[in-house]
C-alpha cells in the first residue's frame, strides 16, 4: 500500500469510530443532580436523598461525601410506579428561613455594647 492509500484508510477508519462514538453518546442516559431531579419532579431534595436506591442514583466516587446522580428518565419511572408526587417540596422561603433560625444563636442574651461607649478609668 501506497502512503496516500494508507492515508485514505485512516480517515475512513477515523469516521467509522467517530460516526460510532456520537451514536453512543447521543444515546447515553443524562445525569441530574438531586437538586435538579427534585425540581424536575416536584419533590423536595430531603426526598431525593432519601429513596436515591429506589430513584435509581448513581455515586460519583467512592468516598463519604460522593456527589449523586440520577437518570431523569429512570427516575421519573421509579416515582410514577410508587405512584406520583409523594410530598410536595417545602416552599423556598421556608426552608432558609429554618436553616437561618437553627443556625442562629438565642437573642435572650443582651449583647455588650461596641464602639460609642467607653469604659471609665
């Protein structure tokens, strides 16, 4: 075989696996977040995290904190079979205002003043 003729079958070759790549990908399943599954299916993410096994979600790792992923398509499937919305999702206002409320210390205490008053000598 000639240099050129080589050349032509290596970018024949190339196209084929390339052309066979893009229809894989294409067809691979799209992974969400808990947060995205959880607006995308009206529940809250306290709800993603506790049926992950059941909403089919996959750990990215192996360590402690490794993020989930879920299939929405899969996921969708799942709650269908339980039976539609199982708990509707806390209102945005709401669930900061908890986490602020347990975050913050009891204001029973007074506060010593700052600044304007100076002590006497």
């Amino acid at each position: 075989m000639t240099e050129r003729e080589l050349e032509r079958l290596a970018d024949l070759v190339a196209d084929r696996l390339a052309e066979r790549l893009a229809g894989r990908l294409s067809s691979a399943p799209r992974l969400v977040c808990p947060r995205e599954l959880a607006d995308a299916l009206g529940v809250s993410r306290h709800y993603v995290y506790n049926h992950a096994t059941e909403l089919g979600g996959v750990k990215l790792g192996e360590h402690r904190g490794a993020p989930l992923r879920f299939d929405m398509a899969q996921a969708a499937a799942a709650l269908r079979q339980v039976g539609g919305r199982p708990e509707p999702p806390a209102p945005a206002a709401q669930r900061r205002s908890r986490r602020r409320a347990a975050s913050r210390p009891g204001t029973e205490t007074p506060l010593l003043p700052i600044g304007g008053a100076r002590s006497q000598r």
